[in-house]
C-alpha cells in the first residue's frame, strides 16, 4: 500500500462531532464519513449519536446539534461496529485528525473493535504544505480560498464531504504519482491508530490513575516536572489528549474543592507520580 500511487487507493474521509474538547471527558454525537475509490464518491455514512450526558448551551452553539436531534438516536455501541466495517482497509483522512482519532479510538476499544493498522491522513498538515498563500488553515478558510463546494459547517457529512475536496485539491497539485510514502512524508507527523490506545494508558500506572480520574470526575495530586507548573499540585483532569507533538493531560488547578480558571497542558513524560484524592 505505501508504495502505491494515492489515485490507486480508497480513501475516506471523516469527521465527528462531539459533546465537548476531550475524549473519556465527553462523548461523539455524530460521526459521518464519504468513501472515494476509482476517482469518484462510492458511499456515505453518516448517524447522530446519543450521548450519556446532556449537552451544553455552549457545544450546541458551535455544531448546532440539540439534545432534542439525539434523544431517538442510536447509542455508540450500535453503531461503532459499523463505522469500524465501513472504514475497512481504507487510508483515513480528517481534517485536525487527533481530535477524531483521539475519540473514536476510545469507542472502538470501549466495544471491542480492533484499531485499524493504516496510516491516518490529516488534510490540516497536508494543507500547510501545499497552500501557502491561504490566511490560515482552518477547514472553513481554505474551503472560502479555494472555491470549493461549501455546506453546513461543524455537520460531520458535510464537513467530511469538504476535507475529502480539500485533500483531493492538495494531492493534485501535489502530483497524482505521488505514492502514500511520499504523502506521509510531506505530512512528516506520523498518525496511527496505535498512538491512540486507551488501553496503552492504562498499563502505565500514573496514566491509569489520570484516566480514572477523568471518568469519574475526581481530583488527583501530581508530582509535574515540566516549566512554569513544575512542583507539587491538586488538580482537576478534564482529558488527555493525543498529540503527535506530546500526549498531554488538560487539568485545572483545584480552586475551593472544585476545578476553576484556565485549562492548563500538562505533559504525560513529565507527570512524574500521580494520586487520586
């Protein structure tokens, strides 16, 4: 597959929107994704999703999905397994896709889905290296600069549907002998399903207790090694992101027995221990 020339290759594009920022933390409430094979759209998929908790004002705000849209829709566990079959065997492409990765991964481990073995796509990092003159790179401005077909932002199908245009523009100018080695290379951040695991965290016994923590809304002590916040510190975990750049947890400090302020990065390799209270 590495060695052949991306025009060869199913591809698909995803997107998902979520109840909030961070994985464990929050929940998907609609996953979508378009299939491209031979030089054309073959399929689509595409389901709201129901989540456990209410959704916030603010999350609706940003995808316009309300609670009303998810209380007769299916569950995650009805239809992880479908997703993870659709996606079979293709290479991947989402637009910021650690976000994605960093939630669908969490399911598909939760149901007993294995997590794919091909390489990931981000059209966010593709894009910085072949449109250099566009005013920044979100999904939304490139789509404005290259005059491509625009919907509904922040839906996934259509959001899909975008990231799919905007890759297939990216490869073209990129030159259609272009194997995935050499996309992955222009990418130069490797993403893999792997890097993602839930399970990996939990046979470490610091990320085990953060991820804990996470899941049930409680505090922990830190023993951090890293900057400014380097020291001792009570903190409440709101999620751990995955992040070719450095896994992090995103914790605020404990202000009056309760989490409060700014979220703050905390690096995984330099959470040296890590106490629940």
């Amino acid at each position: 597959m590495m060695n052949l020339a991306w025009p060869e290759l199913t591809i698909v594009a995803f997107d998902t929107e979520t109840s909030g920022a961070y994985p464990l933390d929050s929940e998907i409430c609609e996953i979508a994704a378009v299939k491209w094979e031979g030089g054309q759209i073959v399929s689509e998929f595409q389901t709201l999703i129901k989540p456990t908790k209410i959704m916030s004002d603010f999350i609706i705000g940003i995808h316009g999905i309300t609670n009303e849209m998810v209380a007769s829709a299916p569950e995650i566990k009805e239809k992880i397994g479908e997703f993870r079959d659709f996606i079979e065997g293709a290479i991947l492409v989402a637009h910021h896709a650690p976000f994605d990765l960093g939630f669908l991964s969490v399911e598909f481990e939760r149901f007993q889905q294995t997590l794919p073995s091909e390489p990931v796509l981000c059209s966010s990092l593709i894009s910085r290296k072949i449109i250099l003159d566009s005013e920044n790179h979100k999904l939304q401005t490139l789509i404005k600069h290259l005059g491509l077909q625009q919907g509904q932002a922040h839906r996934a199908l259509d959001d899909a549907k975008a990231c799919l245009e905007l890759t297939l523009n990216c490869l073209n100018k990129f030159g259609e002998e272009k194997t995935l080695a050499q996309i992955l290379e222009l990418q130069e951040k490797p993403l893999y399903w792997r890097h993602y695991s839930v399970q990996a965290l939990l046979r470490n016994e610091t990320t085990k207790t953060l991820v804990n923590a996470i899941e049930k809304k409680i505090k922990v002590d830190i023993i951090y090694q890293g900057g400014s916040l380097k020291g001792t510190r009570t903190i409440w975990p709101k999620g751990i992101v995955r992040n070719p750049d450095g896994d992090y947890l995103a914790a605020m400090d404990d202000v009056g027995g309760q989490g409060e302020g700014l979220v703050k990065r905390f690096y995984l390799g330099k959470i040296k221990e890590a106490c629940s209270i």
